[in-house]
C-alpha cells in the first residue's frame, strides 16, 4: 500500500509520519484491496476553530471499495486517531459483508471422480 501525505498550512509532529504509516499498514489484516491511500492534514488559522483547528481526511484509492474518513481535533494525532478509527470501521465492514456465508460442508459436496 503506497501513502501519500498532502499538508497544507501545518506543521507536523517529527514521528507523525511513522506513526500513521503504521497505522495504515496495520489494515492489510482485513484483505481489503487498497492501493493507494491519501491523508491530507489541514491547518485552520481561525481562533474561533479553536478545539478543532487540525482537520485529517483519509482517502483509499484502489482496486476496492473507495473510502474515505475524516475529522478535526485539536492536533494532528488526535485528528488522524479519531479518522484511522472511522477509516478501520469502514474497511471492516467492507470485509464483513465479503465474507462467504455458505456454510456448506465437504460432506454435502458433490464428488469428482476422475478415470
């Protein structure tokens, strides 16, 4: 999975990229194809933003679903934290519905005998 950082009028924590590069790659557990992800972190210069002055949005490019999570918090990691969460949630119920529910057994399975 490739991750692309888009940043705009913020300044980074130094571990936030391993952090979040981490994070996103912890989410191949669930075989949901995603090529590339977007997380783009946004800045608001507006004081009455105050609390939630730092904006994530997270977006899944790709041969999957396309998704895509976003909040605002107080700081970069807060914000990417409350949308890697949403961005989980998503993805797991995209496994969820994927999953086979054919609960067939080799017993009811018919036989191929080969001469």
């Amino acid at each position: 999975m490739k991750i692309v950082f888009h940043i705009r009028h913020a300044d980074l924590a130094e571990d936030f990229k391993k952090i979040a590069e981490e994070k996103l790659a912890s989410m191949d557990r669930f075989s949901v194809v995603i090529d590339r992800v977007e997380v783009e972190i946004l800045h608001e210069a507006n004081p009455r933003q105050g609390k939630h002055s730092h904006k994530v949005i997270l977006t899944s490019h790709g041969s999957g679903p396309l998704m895509r999570a976003e909040s605002a918090e107080f700081n970069d990691l807060a914000a990417f934290d409350a949308a890697i969460k949403n961005f989980e949630l998503q993805i797991r119920k995209h496994h969820e519905k994927s999953k086979s529910r054919s609960r067939e057994t080799l017993r009811h399975k018919p036989v191929l005998i080969i001469d």
